[in-house]
C-alpha cells in the first residue's frame, strides 16, 4: 500500500507517531500486536481500510508456523 501511495516509510511513521524501526516490524510481520489507534491512523494516512494492509494465515501446528 505504501508503494501504491507513492509514500516513504519514514512519512509514514512520523504521522502515526512510531519509530521508523518498530514500522518495519509491523510491515514485516513480526509484531506481537497492533494497537488499534496505530491501525486507524496507518489507514487513515493510506486511505484504505484495515482488510486492505492486513492478511491473517492460520495454521494448525503452532509450532511449525512461527
């Protein structure tokens, strides 16, 4: 979504008021949790929807699936 936006990473977590670093995290999908406020403003500076920038996979065996 941010390459569809034509915005940098940094943009992005200066307005919602996070480290560019715990950005990756979460873009990477290694964040233990969101905060929702966080998820609203990553929408609202993308101008998309929650459903548009997060995907769960479900797995049966936790324990192959970290």
């Amino acid at each position: 979504m941010l390459a569809r936006r034509k915005v940098k990473s940094k943009d992005l977590a200066r307005y919602i008021g996070i480290t560019e670093q715990n950005l990756s995290i979460i873009k990477l999908g290694k964040a233990k949790g969101i905060r929702f406020a966080t998820l609203a403003k990553i929408c609202e500076f993308l101008e998309c929807k929650p459903g548009d920038i997060i995907d769960i996979e479900f797995c049966e065996d936790e324990a192959i699936c970290d």
